[in-house]
C-alpha cells in the first residue's frame, strides 16, 4: 500500500479523534449542566450536536473515497471499514448528550434541586467518558488489549445504572410528589450507560482491526 494511503488514513484518525474530543466535551457538559443547573451548557451540548452530524457525512465520505482510490485489502480494508462504524458510534454519543439534556429541559431538572445528592450519576459520566478516551486510545495505538480492558470496564456503568434506578424507583413509589424528578434522573442514567454501549462498541471495532475477530456478543472474552 502507498506511502499516500498511510498519510490519508493518519488524517482520517485524525478527524474521528476530534470527533472524539467533541463527544467528550458533550459527555462533560451534561453532566456539569445538571450539577450547576447550568442552562448555558445545555445549549452548547445542542450546538455541539450539529458539528457532529458535519463530522458524520465527511468521514464516511472519506472513507468511500480512500476506497475507491486505494482498494485496500486486510488490515488496511478493515481499519476503513470500522472507521465507518467508529464515526457512527461517536455520533451516537453526541445524540445521547443531546437526549439528556432534552429530558433535562422536558422535565425541567434544572429548575430545581435534585431529589437525591448527585454522587453515583456524575461517577457513570466520568466513566464513561474515560470508556470512550481509552477506546479511541486503543484505536490510534492498535490495541486490542486495551479495548479489552475498556468492555470490561462497562460492568462498574451497569451496576451504577441499576443502582441509581432502584433507589430512584424507591422514591417514585413512597412520594410521588418526587416521581417527575426521579424519573428524569433514570433516564438520565440510561443515557450514560449507552454512551457507555458506544464506547464499548468502537471498543469492540478495535479488536476487530487489530485481530480480525468479531467478538460483537460474546459472553467472555
């Protein structure tokens, strides 16, 4: 494969890594909006939104094009073709901001205080915002150890949901004065476990790349 195919693929890690940093950026302004009941953040999170559309339509049409120009095979065709679903999955992560705030601003979160303190939603965003750094960590470098460690990270995200929505749930059953609040905090944390999903997911691509296995729903890895 040309040297040119090299410095074509390094400028499309490049773009999927600003996407990366931009879906980050959204993951920490949701969370920051609802502990400071910060309007502001939340309309950047929504503008924020629409970059990550643009970004969308031009890496897959980087993509088709070092396709056509280069016909890839092997590891360089599989590197091409989870970079579509790695773009995918980061414009995913910008639709999960974007629906966490929506439901913040729909259920009008931010006008009051929450019905618990905020400690096991803010530690789900920080993980999986660290999900997503250390997939796309193991994409530049190739690892698939590292994407290994990030599927199993999602565990700790999984049980902080089901915390957080039993002891939310408890408090919709005895007081549904609570229950609207309540309610948007479990779908809140419904959004940060499938940003999660979607961090695991380009996770998943990167073992792909790198081993040429799909290890999408197997139980153990």
């Amino acid at each position: 494969m040309p040297n040119r195919f090299d410095e074509d693929s390094s400028a499309l890690k490049a773009r999927l890594l600003e996407m990366g940093r931009l879906a980050s950026g959204m993951i920490r302004s949701t969370i920051a909006a609802l502990m400071r009941r910060d309007r502001s953040l939340v309309r950047e999170v929504l503008e924020v939104e629409s970059r990550m559309d643009a970004f969308q339509r031009e890496v897959d049409n980087e993509v088709l094009r070092l396709i056509a120009v280069y016909t890839p095979v092997a590891r360089n065709l599989r590197e091409l073709l989870m970079a579509t679903r790695i773009n995918g999955e980061l414009e995913r992560i910008g639709d999960q901001a974007a629906t966490i705030c929506y439901t913040y601003q729909n259920l009008h979160l931010l006008d009051e205080p929450p019905v618990k303190p905020l400690e096991d939603l803010p530690r789900m965003a920080v993980l999986a915002e660290q999900m997503l750094h250390e997939a796309l960590h193991a994409f530049v470098a190739g690892s698939a150890e590292e994407s290994v460690a990030v599927i199993q990270a999602d565990n700790e995200v999984d049980r902080l949901n089901d915390l957080i929505f039993q002891e939310l749930l408890a408090f919709m059953t005895t007081d549904v004065r609570q229950s609207r609040r309540a309610l948007g905090l479990i779908l809140a944390a419904r959004g940060f476990e499938r940003v999660a999903d979607h961090a695991v997911n380009i996770a998943e691509d990167v073992v792909f790349i790198v081993r040429g296995e799909d290890i999408r729903h197997v139980a153990c890895l």
